[in-house]
C-alpha cells in the first residue's frame, strides 16, 4: 500500500501574515487526519512563518523551486540547505510554470533532484504534457522523456526517495480536471517507464500524484484510483476549509 500525499502548492500567493492565518485556521481541520501525509509548499518568504504554525503537527513544508547549486553566486536563487534551515522536508521540482516561464528542463530538473536528495529532502518531480502535445498523440512520449530525462542520473536507489507529479498543463488553473480515467491512464504509463528504468519494486512503490484543478468535488473520483497516490494542488490549496476538505476526502 502507498501512502497517499495531500500537498498544496500556493504559487505566488500569500504574506507570513497571511500564512500564520492560513494556518490557524487549516490546523483543527486535519489534526486528526492520519491517512496521509500533508505538505504545503508556500513561496520562501512565507516558510519560516510556515514552519513556526506547523511545529508539533503532522503537517511538512516544502519549497516551490531551489537552486542545484549548493551556494555561490547564484543572484536571487535559494539552496536546498538553505529550505532545510527554515524546516523544509519536501521541494517541488520542475513545476510546469517554472517549465513553462523560467526556462526549467528536463535536464535542470536532473541536477536539482539529485541536490534535493543529497541535502535529504523529498523532491516532488513534476511532469506533464501540453495541450497541443495531447491534442496530437504525443502525451506518452512527452511523459516518456520528462519522466526518463529528468531521473536520468538517479541510481534505482535514489529513485525510491522521490515523488512524481503528473500535472497536464492543460488542467493546472483552468478548472478542466482530467477524468480520473485520463489521469490514472497516464499514470500506468508513468509507472511503466519507472519499471523499465528502475525495476518493479521501485514501480510498485513510487507515489505518483494527480495535479491540476483539483478541487473538494472531484478529489473522491480521483482518489477512487489505485494508480493516483494523492495531489498536488494549487488554487484550492490556499483556503484552509477548501484544501482541509481535500485532505479529508
Ligand atoms: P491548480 O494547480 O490546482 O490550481 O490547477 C495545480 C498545480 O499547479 O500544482
């Protein structure tokens, strides 16, 4: 059995102030939620903020993005220690958005898994295919080299620490969920490219989580697939009662 992850990715949204609020109130609602873990990724100002509401709960931080350096000259970049210090456990790696607006690759995307797992944190690897990707039979090939190109450095063992994300770009803000069909059709696929890389344990054993548009309303649907292992959720993760209900699906 795969333990589900529920982990909300704030984006570019909220202050400390707003985090400490968020907090209080997100808090009640899943104290005693067990069946999962619970991850909420806020922009770095908001981490330390993040990290003082969460002490003594179950509920992990992670960053949105980190460098794959260690330090250095690196103008507006932050290191995997430095999400450690402020009690980082997980990092999202290769958003979509940071694919898309930021010039990440497949191939930045390989460095920063590897730094992650050195500092001993749980990358959350995402990947996805376009709209115009789907539309023209490519979704399985698309997965296929994000999935291959950005794990290409980890050793078998290495893998078994990371978490993948797939979040079609067509459903991330649009309020167009994939069917659970769709996504758990991708992610046998996702699974099968990790058998093949890594072997069947690793396969059987990874957490794969669905993203894009999930909301209170559809997360039961989503969940009711053996393939989805949880979500990865933006908008609906920045109102505590929202994602609260998504924790407790
Ligand atoms: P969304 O975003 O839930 O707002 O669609 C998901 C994501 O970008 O991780």
């Amino acid at each position: 059995m795969r333990r589900p992850i529920m982990a909300g990715n704030w984006k570019m949204y909220k202050t400390p102030v707003e985090t400490r609020a968020f907090f209080d109130k997100f808090k009640p609602l899943v104290s005693s939620s067990k069946h999962c873990d619970i991850v909420i990724c806020p922009p770095y100002v908001d981490l330390q903020s993040a990290s003082d509401s969460c002490r003594g709960t179950a509920i992990e931080i992670g960053g949105q993005n980190m460098s794959w350096a260690k330090e250095g000259a690196y103008t507006g970049e932050t290191s995997a220690e430095m999400l450690k210090s402020v009690g980082c456990r997980w990092v999202i790696v290769a958003h979509s958005e940071r694919r898309q607006f930021f010039g990440e690759t497949n191939e930045t995307a390989s460095k920063k898994l590897v730094a992650a797992l050195e500092a001993g944190l749980t990358p959350i690897y995402c990947i996805g295919e376009r709209i115009e990707e789907r539309e023209s039979g490519q979704t399985h090939a698309v997965l296929e080299m994000q999935c291959n190109g950005g794990t290409a450095p980890l050793t078998p063992e290495q893998f078994t620490k990371i978490v993948v994300a797939y979040e079609p770009c067509w459903a991330i803000g649009t309020g167009k969920v994939a069917t659970p069909e769709i996504a758990a059709d991708a992610h046998r696929y996702i699974r099968e490219q990790i058998r093949k890389r890594f072997g069947a344990d690793a396969a059987s054993a990874c957490r794969i989580l669905y993203g894009g548009s999930v909301k209170p309303e559809n997360i039961r649907g989503l969940m009711a697939q053996p393939e989805i292992d949880g979500a990865l959720v933006g908008g609906a993760s920045i109102d505590p009662s929202a994602f609260a209900s998504i924790v407790n699906f």
